[in-house]
C-alpha cells in the first residue's frame, strides 16, 4: 500500500513541475544498516542535481 502512496505522490509531483524523483522508496531492514546508508546517499544525490524545489519562492 505504501508503495502505491509513493507512485501517486510522484505522478502528483510530476504534473505539478516539481519532479517525481524527489520522492523515493527503499526497501531496507533494521539490521541492514549499510543498505540504509546507502539509500539515504542515493537520495541525497538525487536531491542535490535536481536543485531547490521550483515553487518555493525566495525571500
């Protein structure tokens, strides 16, 4: 069901001009600590080339 959420959060962001890649889901277990590691860095990343969020409007 989560997953579902995600996809459509995404679809939303997309249409919006927001960039659905901003919204991500990993899968990782508590003892999986270097996959979690992992997924964060890659959603840093991710977050880093796309920029500042497109809507917010600066002061």
């Amino acid at each position: 069901m989560a997953e579902k959420h995600v996809n459509f959060v995404k679809r939303i962001l997309e249409r919006r001009g927001i960039g659905g890649d901003r919204v991500n889901m990993y899968h990782c277990s508590a003892a999986e600590v270097g996959r979690f590691k992992e997924s964060v860095e890659d959603m840093m990343s991710k977050i880093r080339k796309l920029g500042p969020n497109p809507l917010r409007q600066e002061k």
